[in-house]
C-alpha cells in the first residue's frame, strides 16, 4: 500500500488526480481574469464620464501601468511559492485580491474620482495576482510531464480568455440590474466569482502528486536521458555532485540519499528534521541514510535550496523568452484593455455593448490558438520555431487593423476576423513562453533537480513580462490621441439632429505600434528558434 500523501493532512479534502489539479487550478486563473477584466469593461464608462476630470482618456491608462508595475514587482514575490505552500499562498492571494477588488467598486458608490487612490487599489489588486500565477505554474508543473507539457498548458491557459468571457458575461449582466447606472457593480460581481476559488481551493488542491506518481521528476528523467547530460540522478548543486536514489517500490516506502563521497547528503537536515530517524550512532557514514518515503518528500524543499532571482535570470535562454513575452504581453493586454474603449470611442460609431463583443472574438481567437498551436508545438517538438512563426504571422492582421477604413459594416466584419487572426496566432505563444517554457526553463541542465525553481523561473518571466505591458499601456494612451468633440446625435439616447459630445481616438497608431511589438517580440526568440532547427538537421 502506497504511503499517504506528504501534504495530504493540509486539504481537508484532498483530490490528489491530474484532472482534479488541472480544473481547480484552471478555475482559479479563470476567476482571475474574470476581475482583471472587470477594468476594461468599465474604462469606456470612466472616459465617456470623464471621471477623473480633464484627460480622462490618459488617466484611465495610468491605472493599467500601475497595475503592471505592481504585478512585476509582485511577480518577484512569488517565488514564496517554492518554499512555502502554494495552496495557502493561492488562498490568502485569492482573498486579498477580491477584497480590493470590492474596495475599487466601492470608488463608485461613495463616488472617488481619485485617480491616485484608483491606481493603488487596482496596483495592489495586481500584486496579490502575481503570486497566484507562479504557484499555479509549479503545481502544474509537479504534475505534467515534460513530453506533453506544451499540449497541457496551452489547453490549460484558456482559462485567461475564458475568464476574460465570464468577466465580460457576468459584468454586463451586472451593469443590466444595476439599470446601467453603476459601474461598481461589474466589480462587486466579479470579486464574488472570484471569492468561490479560495474555498475550493483550500479545501481541495494537493500541490505535489503521491509518491510513485511524481510526474514532473519523470519528466525531468526524460529529458536529461534525451541529452545525455549525466548518469541516473546526479544532480549538481553549487559545485557538489549529490547522488539522489529514490526506492519507489520499496514496499516499506524508504528512501536512501547518499553523496558521491559517501557523506550522507543530508546529515545535518536530516538529525534536525527527523531526530529518530536512525538512532544506530554507530552507523558507518559511507552507508546511506534511510528515511520514510512520506517523510522525505514532506521535507523535499530542505534537500536544495530555492534558486535566487539573480540565477533565474541568468540561466540560459531566460533573457531572450524574458525580453519576448515583454513584447507579447504589452501587445495581448493591449488588445484585452483597450479594446472596447478605442472601439467604442474610435469613430467606428460601435456602443459598449458591440464593443465589448468584438473584445470577446479577440478571446475567442485565443482560446482557439491555445489548444491547437500547443498540440502543434508538442507533436513537432519544436516549440520555440512553432511560436516564432505564429509571432510573425500576428504581425500581418494587426498591421491591417490599422490601415481599415473606420466605420463602415463590411469593414467591420473584416476587422472581426483579424481579431479572431491575432488571438489565434498572438495568445498561444504568450501564454507558453511563460508555462510550458518556463517550466522547462526551471528544470534545466543548470538547475540539476531542484524542484524549487519553477515558480521562481515563472516570476522572472512574467515580472519581465509586465514591466514590457506596463510600457506599453502608456504608449497606448498617448498614441490613440483620444480627444472629445462634438458631433451630430444619430438618434439612440437623444433626439435627431441633437449636438451631443463624443470622444475619437487615433487607431492607426496604435495598431502599427502593436504589429512592432510583435515583431521585436519574434526576434528576440530567433537564436532559440535557429538552434532548434539546427538540432533537428542533426537528428537530435
């Protein structure tokens, strides 16, 4: 009979499955989203208002590059994920998170106009984001193997589109019994969304699978027997070669852990952790040290300590998908903010309702191109020239975007496909690069088995990743030139003929910035891309 699960005691109600880890954690970022959302959808609402004043179609901008510098800092912050529990670190984030979510809506009913007090609430919204993010990542990755890990993340990372769905959904139902006069109510509905994750959470997620089914030390296996890089379990750690030998089918469920030179690898941990281990003091330190399976695993994180964010960033490959996702994430989350309010307010004569459901094609690409260039990325196994191409290829519709006609029906249908275009391309390789590469990065050849990197490797990347998206919300906010002028009414809310004031941005701009960024964004991941091929000219 196996032995208990080391972290089973802490849930409850554990269910230690892969389709069990993959839908709450799925659920989770889903909710995320969901909030995240709930700021673009009240953007236009804000400008339309000029809620905060003068030049309410900048300010609004300030609050989504407060949100990005706080996620990367936050995003720092989440290696506390490596060391600590990332069910309770998942919980108490999810719980602060809809908590100040609920504090923005609030701006609404005691009617702030404080640009400032907005940019803090929605800013530290984001902090207790970015640590929700990396502990999902490692759990995940704990759980899926290397082989098909592409294919699992990119189905796994439709939760943000089907979250950025659901927000949407449940915010204009929200925004309908509030007579579409409170905009705090798509808060209020979202953070209640949100706040069903942490129970579910708390009471359910096991972060680590049971002995016998650790898929990401099988996975690692698989890779490093691909490479050739060294014999069966040796790991290096700060220049000592460790011998690692995990007796899995020991029916009394031990473990023997040995160095190269005979000194018990754990000795000093070992005495301290578990003093009754083996009281023989006359064991030989040439013979291995035996403990319970349970035991070891509970206190795997004191075997190698977690990697410093200095030697995430610094291990191969980090930079050029770091300086990458900077580029496609500004350009995603562009297109996620933005949206609705340059659709509805940037001569195409669109409401918030139409604009909000051309945001949701632009989802609907996404979640298309998460499942299909994932698998294709895991059957060619070459996924950084898969997501290279698809970079590229994003470049081309959005580019068009710019150059439409504004108004218009049939235009409209074009640039409804081209944002189907660009989610299909553009999301798969922003939402890999830091799940399935980054995983992969957080087991690499430098980082020989230390199971404690992959969340830190997560926060390098996204931390890199938001101050690019940060950047570029405010070259949005500039480059759109929103101005208000005043126009002829065409009916609708007031009579024919009526002189009503209507706010017009500069489209053009905005999109030849983001088909930019996306270049840069291919070209940063191009020597990856280029040693892959050369890999599969060698038959490697």
């Amino acid at each position: 009979m196996p032995p208990p699960h080391p972290l089973a005691h802490l849930s409850p109600w554990p269910l230690p499955t892969h389709a069990a880890v993959f839908g709450l954690t799925f659920f989770v970022w889903a909710s995320v989203h969901a909030g995240r959302k709930s700021y673009s959808i009240i953007k236009p609402i804000l400008v339309s208002n000029s809620w905060f004043g003068t030049d309410t179609a900048v300010k609004v901008s300030w609050a989504d590059t407060s949100f990005f510098l706080f996620y990367a800092v936050g995003c720092g912050f989440g290696k506390i994920n490596d060391s600590k529990d990332p069910r309770l670190v998942i919980t108490i984030s999810l719980l602060m998170a809809a908590a100040l979510l609920v504090c923005f809506g609030l701006g609404d009913f005691f009617d702030i106009h404080s640009v400032v007090a907005f940019c803090l609430l929605w800013g530290m919204q984001a902090f207790a984001q970015a640590l929700i993010w990396p502990g999902c990542i490692a759990v995940l990755g704990e759980w899926f193997p290397y082989k098909r890990r592409s294919a699992v993340m990119g189905l796994w990372c439709c939760a943000n589109n089907i979250g950025n769905l659901l927000g949407t959904s449940v915010g204009e139902v929200a925004m309908v019994a509030a007579a579409e006069k409170r905009w705090g109510a798509v808060m209020m509905a979202n953070a209640l969304l949100m706040l069903m994750a942490p129970v579910l959470v708390f009471l359910h997620l096991t972060p680590l699978p049971p002995p016998g089914m650790n898929s990401k030390r099988q996975g690692l296996a698989e890779k490093e027997r691909e490479e050739d890089e060294v014999g069966d379990g040796q790991i290096k750690e700060e220049g000592t070669d460790w011998l690692y030998h995990q007796l899995e089918d020991n029916e009394d469920g031990v473990v023997a852990v040995t160095s190269l030179g005979g000194t018990p690898m754990v000795q000093h941990d070992a005495h301290s952790l578990f003093p009754h281990a083996n009281d023989d003091s006359s064991r030989d330190n040439s013979s291995p040290l035996v403990l319970p399976l349970e035991k070891l695993s509970h206190h795997r994180t004191h075997l190698l300590p977690p990697i410093t964010l200095t030697r995430a960033f610094l291990t191969p490959g980090v930079l050029e998908v770091s300086l990458s996702y900077a580029c496609l994430k500004g350009c995603a989350y562009a297109f996620t903010f933005w949206l609705p309010t340059l659709f509805s307010s940037g001569g195409w004569g669109l409401s918030t309702k139409q604009s909000n459901f051309f945001a949701m094609l632009f989802d609907f690409g996404c979640i298309a191109g998460s499942i299909s260039i994932g698998a294709l990325a895991t059957w060619t196994r070459r996924p950084i020239f898969v997501y290279t191409l698809s970079i590229l290829a994003s470049a081309l519709p959005t580019y068009l975007m710019g150059i439409l006609p504004e108004g218009g029906g049939g235009e409209l249908g074009v640039t409804g496909l081209f944002l189907v275009l660009v989610g299909f391309l553009l999301s798969a390789p922003q939402y890999l690069l830091v799940t399935s590469v980054a995983q992969d990065l957080g087991q690499s050849h430098g980082l020989k088995g230390n199971a404690r990197a992959i969340a830190t490797m997560t926060g390098v990347i996204d931390g890199i990743g938001s101050l690019g998206a940060a950047i570029v919300q405010v070259l949005v906010g500039n480059l759109a030139s929103c101005s208000r002028e005043e126009g002829e009414g065409q009916g609708g809310g007031g009579g024919e003929g009526e002189v009503e004031t209507m706010t017009t941005c500069d489209l053009p701009n905005v999109f030849n910035m983001l088909a930019c960024g996306s270049l840069v964004g291919a070209l940063a991941l191009s020597r990856l891309a280029w040693r892959e091929i050369r890999d599969a000219g060698r038959g490697r």
